[in-house]
C-alpha cells in the first residue's frame, strides 16, 4: 500500500480515538454507498457528525482542512444525504473537519466543528 493511503488511514484511526475520547459514539468508518464515502459518522448527543479526515505529514505546501474543496464538501453533502436515507434518520447533522498533521503516533489534531454548511444546489 502506497505511503499516503497508509498515513490516511492512521490518521482516521487517530481521529476516531479522538472523537471517543471526547465521548461521540462512532457509527461508521469509511462507510461506502456506490462511489459516495463518509470517513466517519459519530454520533453526539441526538446530533450525527459527518466528519472529513485531512491527514498531513506538514503544512509545507498546504493545510489538511484546505484540502477539503468545494466539489468535496458537495460530495459529502450529498454522501451524507445517502446516509441519512439508508439509515432512515432524520437527526440533525453537523460536517466537522479533523485535520492531522505530522506521522503515526505523534500526530497534532485539531478538529473544526460546523467546517461547512450544506450548499444550495
């Protein structure tokens, strides 16, 4: 497995330990519908999370959060609508970012609540 994918996945990993830390039940990890993904779903209270996952080694070239772009956040939005369906909730939803930075066991985490808001199409 190519570096990035696997950094990628230590950072989810990171994240959702994070998130339990904090008390958010975890839902989903990567979950899939056809060629839509949700990195992770957590619950908070009666509110699901959405949450996108920016993993970095550093913020050289970019920020992990700035990464998540216009076509992204449209296709989380309309992944988590898939989800919602599939699920047949109606709970309230919240789009968090968590951004990793650095490598696997000495990551620095910031997490961004309310990162976006769903767009009018």
């Amino acid at each position: 497995m190519a570096y990035h994918n696997t950094l990628g996945e230590a950072g989810e990993k990171a994240a959702a330990a994070y998130l339990e830390k904090l008390g958010y039940h975890i839902c989903h990890r990567n979950w899939r519908k056809g060629r839509l993904e949700l990195d992770i779903v957590a619950t908070d209270g009666n509110e699901l999370i959405v949450v996108e996952v920016k993993t970095r080694t550093d913020t050289a070239h970019i920020l992990p959060q700035e990464a998540v772009t216009r076509q992204k956040v449209r296709r989380t939005v309309i992944a988590a609508d898939a989800y919602l369906k599939t699920f047949r909730t109606d709970a309230p939803v919240r789009f968090d970012i968590i951004s990793i930075v650095g490598r696997e066991g000495h990551f620095k985490i910031e997490h961004i609540k309310e990162a976006f808001y769903p767009p009018v199409f």
